[in-house]
C-alpha cells in the first residue's frame, strides 16, 4: 500500500478516536501505529532495514576501512552484515515493531518528563513560582502588569505545563484587576500568550521535546531557537492583547475549584515566607547553563585543527562537564534542588513532600506514556516508506516550503483535536525522514521544528482542553473565549512561522 494512504489512514485513526470514539490519546495513538505496521508492505520493510543498518553498522565499524583492513574486507563484512540485518528485521511482528518504536522514545524523553514533572509541582507547593511572578511585576510595575505576565508565563511554561501556569498565575490577574480597577483581558490573554508559547517551543515540555528527539535537535538549540521564536511570537500576543483589551470588557466572575483556592492561598503568603528569588530561578537555570556547558565543549573539540591538543585545563574537566551536561543528569540536579527548596519551607515534610511527588509522577507518567505511543506510531510511519515521499521535495524552494507544510499540516490536526502535543507528535514522525538528512536541508532542522511548535498553536477553541482551562478559571464564557484567545492563537502561529522562515533564510546554520 502506498506510504501516502497509510499516512492518512493513520491520521485520520489518530483524529477520529480522540473526537467522535473519545479515546484516549495513548491508545489513539497506539492504535495508529498498529494499523500502520500492519498495512507496510514488505518491500518497504526492506529498504527501511537497508537504510537503518547501514546507520547501524556505521555507528559500529566506521563510515570506512580502518587502517589495518582493506575496503574490499570492509565491503565484505557491509554487505554480510546488512543482509542479516534485514533477515532479522522482517521476522518482527507489527507489535514488536511498534513497541520497539515505543521503548526508543520511552528511554529519551522519560526521565527528563518525569523530572520535570517533580520540578514544577515542588516550584509551585514551594512557592517558588509565586516567588518569580511577584519578583517580575515588582520590577516592571503595575503599568507593564500585562509585560510581567507575560514573561512570567513564558518562564514557569518552560518546566511546568501550561494548564498549571494558569491555575497558579489567574489569582495573581484577578487580585491585580481588583487592584488596577481594568484591564481583566489584557493579563488574563497576558498569561496564554506567554505560557503557551513556550509550552510548544521549549523543552522540557513534552511537546518540543520530542521533536527535538525526533529531528535529533540538540535540547541547547532546541532551547535557545525556542525562546528566540516564542518571545517573538509572544510579544505579537501581547500586542494583539493589549488591542483587544481597549475594545471589549471582561467582568470579574466567581469561579468555583478547589485548585483555585489553594493557589489564592499560596498568593496570600507575604514575601517572607517563600523562597529567594535566585533559589527559585535555580531549577529552570541550572540544567539550561549544564547543557550549554556540554555542548560549548564539544564545540570546542570539534573545531581544534588537526593534531592540535585542547588547553590542559579543559581536558582536565571534560569528563565532568560531560557527566553534568547531560540532559538527564541535568534535569535530575535541578529537581533535586526544587524538592530541597520544597521540604526546607515551613509545614512541609518528608511525607507532605512524598505525596506532592506522587501526584507529579502520575500525571508525568501519562504524558510519557502519550509521547511514547507517539514514539511507535512514528517508527511504523517511517518503515511504511514516507521518508522517499517526504525527501523527494529536496531542493532550497521545495525545503522551504516543508516548513509551511509542516505548520499548516500540525495546524489541521491541532485544530481538529485540540491536542498541541499530540498534533506535534504526529507531523514530527511524517517529517522526520527529511530532517534526519541534512543534505537535503538548505538550513539546520531546528527550524523544522520550530515550525512544527509554531503549527500546534492555531486553533485554541473548544476541542482544546486548555481553552476550557482558560475560560473556566478566569470566567470567561465561550463567546469570549472565542473572541480572545482563539483568534490570538491565529496570530502568535503565524507570527512564529515567519519568525522561524526569517531565521531560516538569513540563518540557516547549516
């Protein structure tokens, strides 16, 4: 069957089974990736088992004969390899194929989901949270209060997910409302535009994250491209907020939810009682300065001319800074410091903070299990043969316009679903062929993703459980809703598509 037509099939499973059979998107997903590895047909098993032993001995032999062996001998032991490479290939089952796929992404993206999943509930029980969007409209003042919401949201978004923002941020928008007397939709659209943004461009918010994995974008530029990209796609927010805010009102509404009132609590404590402004920075800081750190090194090595020794000092610490700069043991060091930073504040203990974790890890544990599906479902689409479909539109006119493709197509199913991160999770596995061979991209493939991130924000409407978050605990109603943050979605998507074709034209990176 033509790679093209499993594509849709799978597409069209993946949208169907979250809206009219409401599934859940794991098994949405899984159920995708079934289907897909059933219908490959086995010629196309076979070149994708071609193609991935020839990476596979690579990576263990060398691109090439060593000195000691002919490159007749090195042919020789290619070929023998690679012929029972695909032998054992085409003996797996669909399922096994599929939970391979899952258990590849499973060991990338795990840890860091799980971590930063421990890492935003203890900034928020610590109060660290509340620490850093005070501290932000202390500084601005409450003229830039819709400046230092914005900022404060892009922020926490980055290791804390977006519905958590909301919940933690509107008590501090209502309180200032009351204070200011206006201005309600300015700070309430103020916080979407900030912290949904950085929920689809920055890792380690599963979304970005596992495009990053998927189009092998190291975290550091994943990080840095996101932010660049994000902020731009913000401030057009916030512009469009600040417009929007001078033509139309919203009141001040109850709006009932436990969350809520334990959140108000937590904005109730005075400045005594939370923690330092630079200790509750240090867990979104700490991993991002270790992984810069790491990848500055092998910068450094990689550009050392040849025979030229690295400074002595330098050799000295590569180890550690290798040690500490990787992603995983980057994300378990800051959240070792946010669950010091919980347990060392006043009525918090061993067990108080065991429960909190608890909580974490089971709502962390959902999103690896989405992102993992997400991870098989892309494996069965690669094998179907889409990578010769998607790399036939090689050529600098035809790459460039694969970003607009891959934001209209992440915007189709976004909107059709309302899920950003599972609408990412699909388009990265159609595109990842593509941005595996850089030889077809005239830019670096973080603009890819970055277009990818960019897609998954048009349309926030009603299928989108956070549109709901947004109207219910600010007191929005629907119509609203639809006049506000829907078609300000529009606007930060498009934004960030141009942002991300500028950059990709005046600085490809390649």
């Amino acid at each position: 069957m033509s790679p093209i037509i499993i594509l849709v099939i799978s597409i069209v499973l993946v949208v169907a089974g979250i809206l009219v059979c409401k599934l859940h998107a794991f098994l949405a997903l899984l159920l995708a990736a079934l289907v897909a590895a059933f219908l490959t047909s086995e010629s196309a098993l076979e070149t994708y088992a071609l193609d991935d032993g020839e990476q596979s001995f690579i990576k263990l032999f060398g691109n090439g004969p060593e000195a000691n062996t002919t490159l007749e001998e090195y042919d020789r032991t290619k070929s023998a390899y690679l012929t029972k490479y695909q032998k054992q290939f085409k003996k797996k089952s669909a399922m096994l194929r599929v939970a391979e796929g899952f258990g590849a992404t499973c060991g990338k993206i795990g840890i860091l989901i799980a971590m930063a999943s421990i890492i935003g509930k203890c900034m928020l029980d610590s109060g660290s949270a509340d620490r850093i969007v005070r501290t932000v409209l202390k500084r601005l003042g409450q003229k830039q209060a819709g400046l230092a919401f914005m900022g404060s949201g892009f922020l926490l978004s980055i290791p804390v997910f977006f519905d958590t923002v909301f919940y933690l941020m509107i008590p501090l928008a209502k309180a200032t409302r009351i204070r200011v007397g206006k201005n309600y939709v300015l700070y309430i659209m103020a916080i979407v535009a900030g912290g949904s943004m950085a929920h689809s461009l920055v890792p380690p918010t599963p979304g970005p994250l596992i495009v990053a994995e998927e189009f092998n974008v190291s975290l550091i530029s994943m990080i840095i491209a996101g932010c660049c990209v994000g902020l731009c796609s913000s401030v057009a927010g916030l512009t469009f907020a600040a417009w929007r805010n001078k033509t139309m009102e919203v009141p001040l509404r109850d709006s009932v939810d436990a969350k809520l009132e334990d959140l108000e609590a937590q904005t109730q404590k005075a400045d005594s009682e939370l923690p330092s402004f630079f200790i509750s920075l240090l867990p979104i800081i700490l991993p991002v300065l270790l992984i810069a750190a790491a990848t500055a090194t092998d910068t450094y090595y990689k550009n050392l001319d040849n025979g030229q020794q690295a400074a002595e000092w330098i050799d000295s610490i590569k180890p550690a800074i290798k040690t500490l700069g990787d992603k995983n043991i980057a994300l378990i060091l800051a959240g070792a410091i946010a669950m010091a930073t919980l347990i060392s504040r006043p009525g918090i203990d061993r067990g108080k903070m065991a429960t909190a974790i608890g909580g974490a890890l089971a709502s962390g544990g959902i999103i690896i299990l989405i992102t993992s599906a997400g991870g098989g479902f892309g494996a069965a689409i690669r094998q179907s043969g889409i990578k010769e479909v998607v790399a036939g539109s090689g050529g600098d006119t035809a790459t460039l316009g694969t970003l607009i493709m891959a934001f209209f197509l992440t915007t189709l199913i976004r909107t059709a679903q309302g899920s950003s991160t599972v609408a990412m999770i699909t388009v990265a596995s159609i595109f990842a062929p593509l941005a595996l061979q850089p030889d077809l991209l005239p830019y670096h493939p973080v603009y890819l993703a970055l277009a990818v991130g960019c897609g998954s924000k048009p349309v926030a409407w009603m299928a989108d459980s956070g549109f709901w978050v947004i109207c219910k605990m600010s007191g929005m109603t629907e119509a609203e809703g639809l006049r506000t943050v829907t078609p300000m979605s529009i606007v930060m998507g498009i934004v960030g598509l141009i942002a991300t074709l500028i950059g990709a034209t005046l600085f490809p990176l390649v």
